[in-house]
C-alpha cells in the first residue's frame, strides 16, 4: 500500500511540476498582457494544487495535510481576484488593445 501510495505521491507531483513549468514558459512566450496573465494563473494554480496534492500524499500527516489544504485554498481564493485586479488596471492604464466595440460597451460599465 505504501507503495501505491508514493507512486501516486510521485506522479502527482510530476505532473504539478510540468503544469507549473507550462506556465513559465508561457509567461516567456505569449505576445500580450492578457495571454500572459492567464499563463500565470490558470496552469499555475492547478500546478501547485497537485503539488500540494503530492506532497500531502507523501507525508500523510494531518497536521501537515491540514497545513498544505489552507496553503491550496487560499492559492484558489486570492490567485483570481489578483488576475482580475491586474487585468483592470491594465485596461484602465492603456495597456490593452481591445476592439473599439468591446472598448466603449467596457468603458460604459466603468462609468466614463
């Protein structure tokens, strides 16, 4: 059983470590703001939700699990609003070219 259990600890942690990786080389590569900010956040976060996920299944202690669900939850509570925040002050700022359409219907919701 111990066995299964550190090759599943193994491949999940393989797994969050390339997802992870996807993401860095998609902060590198990607052309515009709004690409790489998804780069930063989509993969990223479930990369380093399976990494937490592998390391609880190694370590199979329930303080340590306990630990490494708050560590996973606030990553999954804070990651959006900071991609969101960012993503309106680039917009706000001039950093986004959006189509004249999609920018007069999103000025109208700020209020300008």
């Amino acid at each position: 059983m111990n066995h299964v259990l550190d090759l599943l600890s193994a491949v999940l942690l393989l797994a969050g470590s390339l997802l992870c990786f996807c993401a860095a080389v998609g902060l590198v590569r990607f052309p515009d703001l709004l690409s790489r900010m998804h780069a930063a956040t989509k993969p990223q976060v479930l990369g380093i939700v399976l990494v937490l996920l592998g390391v609880g299944v190694g370590l199979r202690s329930g303080i340590s699990v306990g630990m490494l669900v708050l560590v996973a939850l606030f990553q999954l509570l804070t990651t959006p609003v900071a991609s969101h925040m960012m993503s309106r002050g680039a917009l706000r700022a001039g950093q986004v070219s959006l189509p004249a359409d999609h920018r007069r219907e999103i000025e109208e919701t700020l209020g300008r």
